[in-house]
C-alpha cells in the first residue's frame, strides 16, 4: 500500500513536468511555418515549408491575402514565400494554403487581430500589470518542483512514523 501512494506521487510529478515542458513548433507538424502567426492588417507575412521536398517552385493561398508564390529560400529544401493583410480584413483565424508539384498541398492558420501591432491602440505596459502574455516556464518550473518536494516530503512521512512503527 505504500508503494501505491509513492507511485501515485510520483506520477503526479512526472505528469506536472510532463505539462511544463514546451510545445513542440506546430508547424513542423503541418509543414508551414507562418511568420507572424499572430498579425494585423497592412502587416507582411512570410510562408516557409519544407514540405515541397526538392521542388524550387510553389503556390500559395491565403483567405486573408489571395494567391502568392513562393520560391527558393535561403536553406535547401525550404520554399518561401510573402502576402500582405488587406487593411479591411476581419480579425479572426484565417487559412493559408500550399501546393507543390506534383500532388502536394499543405494547410495552416494563422490568427489577424484588429488594429495596428504597436499602434496607439495596441495596450503596451508591464505584464504584471496585465499586459502581454508574458513566459510561464519560469511558472511552471516552479511549481514542478514544489510538487516534487511536496510528493518527496509525503514519501518520508510514510516511511517514519511517530514511535518508530513502520507500516
């Protein structure tokens, strides 16, 4: 029975860290990188893919932004390509579309916000005072090893008990 709760400890631990550990770039499961993913309109944004393996050429669609090329980027194997954000774009999740030859095609998302980044109406401040997301990891390391301590300080209260009596 001790065993059990330990493992239970343990799990809980590993589970917290599990969760704490970054997200691995979504776009290497899609096979689009989309730079900004996060935009406003008036703003350029850069499609990249691997995905057209030896190809130099390839199209691409943006229900934001309409039909862009995209070519030969600056490592081998990667197609890159550009769309600017109509100025009258909706803000929302928009999609980004790419084909290579012969019967490839790849598609991703990427989010238009209202207003202008940086603008006047964009709210700046610290992020302690609500602004920004701001980096959790410091966060969640923390309190990874808080319930890791918490865990271990439950392992030896098991393990001794008052008057010496083992359970």
């Amino acid at each position: 029975m001790r065993y059990t709760r330990v493992g239970a400890g343990i799990g809980l631990v590993v589970g917290a860290l599990a969760l704490s550990a970054p997200a691995a770039v979504a776009a290497d499961g899609s096979g689009i990188q989309i730079r900004p993913g996060k935009a406003s309109p008036g703003t350029t944004i850069t499609v990249s893919t691997t995905a057209c393996g030896k190809e130099t050429y390839g199209k691409g669609e943006s229900e934001a932004g309409g039909a862009f090329h995209l070519f030969k980027g600056d490592r081998v194997g990667v197609l890159t390509g550009q769309f600017k954000i109509p100025e009258e774009t909706s803000p929302g999740i928009h999609g980004v579309t790419v084909k290579c030859p012969p019967r490839i095609k790849i598609t991703d998302t990427h989010l238009i916000t209202a207003g202008a980044q940086g603008g006047p109406s964009a709210p700046s401040g610290p992020v302690d005072a609500g602004f920004g997301a701001g980096d959790k990891s410091t966060q969640l390391a923390l309190g990874s090893v808080l319930i890791a301590g918490a865990a271990a300080g439950g392992a030896l209260r098991m393990r001794r008990r008052p008057g010496g009596v083992q359970a």
